[in-house]
C-alpha cells in the first residue's frame, strides 16, 4: 500500500507526464488519506481494544493474587501465631521439667539419707538383738541352774553353749545344762528366743532329734526360755513334754 505522495508520484511518472503524475498523485493522495487514517485509526482501536481487555484480565488475576496473598498472609499470622504459642509451651515445659529435675534431685538426696538412716538403724537393732540376745542367754545360764535345782532338784555341774550333733553335721546350741537328778546324769538342751513362736520350737525339736544320738546320757530333756511365747507355742511345747521358762520362773517339767 502507497502511504505518503512521493511513492505515488514514482509510481505514475513512469506513464504520464510530469504534469499529469502531479495532479494524478495529489488527487489519489488525498482520496486515499481519509480511508488510510479510517484504517489505521480501526488498527489503534482494535489493538487499544485488545489492551484494554488483557488489562482487565490482567487485573482480574491480579486480584486473584491479591485475594490469595490476603488468605495465606491470615494463614502466615495464624501459623506465627500458633508457633508462638508453641513456644510459650515449650517455654514452660522446659521450666516444669527443670523444677521436677531439681526435686528428683533433692528426693534423691533425701533417699539416700533415708537408706542411710534405715542401714544405720538395722545395725542398731542388729546390735541391740544381738546384745538382747546374749544378754538373755548369759541370764539363762546364770539363772536356770538355781530354778531346776529349786524346783526339780536337778544338779547343774555346767552351762554354756555347745556345739552337739555326730561329726560333720553339728548345730550350735544357746546353753547346754548339764548335771544330775536323783543320782542319774541329765543333760538339758536350751533353746533362748526373745519371743518363742511355733516355727521355732518346730526347728528346734528338730535339731534336738538329730542331734539326741551324739549326747552321752540317758535322760535328755528340752528346755525353751524367753520373755515372751504364744498359745500354740505353748501347746506344742506342752506336747513334746518340753520345758518352758521366763525370767520369773519355770512352767511344767
């Protein structure tokens, strides 16, 4: 397409005369210029229009956008709210955990005092057993003797612990008495428990059938002492035909 009059005026010289491409030139020129500007004129229009519609769609996404970007930053604020309350709970979990490291600490020390306590405690009792123990053995030798004499008429010649029983099973017993009544020699097996219960006399009797065959006299009897002794302690003492004596006297023979 021709635009402007010099291309129009190189195009008609080659046929008319100078004067006839002028005046041919000029008139075309200025027919053709409306429906040029027309044409161009629609193109602005036509591209303005098609601008103008991927604007709008441009604006249209862009408040898409903008409306996404709105919900994930409520999202964001949510979630760093959230965090932040995490935090804080961790925060005071840490403290909690912290305070209940420094009590199991201070009830450890505690334990330990209290172990140390009751450790210290058992050798006590231990030893006031112990001491217990003996005392009221060295009592029944000492004062057994004087109540079978008294009561039973029963010589005592010696009372101390002894080892009795056939070699190679031996048992210890707390005070062996031995002596003689009405002219026969009579030894008296003592067993001295603070408090004389059924399992005891049991064990005891048992001891005294094993080691009955090693004892070199023909009466041999049972003898239990203590401060204290149940019912059926009593009882079965009674039944073995034992004796049973407290530090205030002798019961049966």
């Amino acid at each position: 397409m021709i635009l402007d009059l010099a291309d129009l005026k190189r195009t008609l010289q080659t046929v008319f005369t100078e004067q006839q491409t002028n005046t041919l030139a000029t008139c075309l020129y200025e027919y053709y210029q409306p429906i040029v500007h027309q044409r161009e004129m629609a193109a602005i229009r036509d591209t303005l229009g098609r601008s103008t519609a991927a604007q709008a769609r441009t604006d249209e996404r862009i408040e898409r956008l903008t409306a996404v970007g709105d919900r994930i930053d409520a999202r964001l604020e949510r979630l760093a709210a959230a965090q932040e309350e995490s935090n804080r709970r961790i925060d005071r979990l840490a403290a909690a955990q912290e305070s209940m490291r420094a009590d199991i600490e201070h009830l450890a020390e505690i334990t330990k005092e209290v172990v140390w306590g009751i450790g210290d405690l058992r050798k006590q009792v231990g030893g006031i057993a112990l001491s217990v123990g003996q005392g009221l053995e060295a009592y029944a030798m000492e004062r057994i003797p004087a109540l079978l004499e008294q009561q039973f008429g029963f010589t005592t010649r010696s009372s101390m612990p002894e080892f009795l029983g056939l070699p190679g099973d031996t048992s210890e017993i707390d005070v062996v008495y031995r002596g003689t009544r009405e002219g026969r020699a009579v030894v008296v097996l003592c067993e001295v428990k603070t408090n004389i219960t059924d399992a005891e006399v049991r064990e005891f009797l048992e001891i005294v059938s094993r080691v009955r065959p090693s004892i070199a006299a023909d009466d041999v009897r049972v003898l239990f002492f203590g401060y204290r002794a149940g019912e059926s302690a009593r009882r079965l003492i009674a039944e073995y035909d034992a004796l049973l004596a407290f530090p205030r006297g002798l019961v049966g023979f």
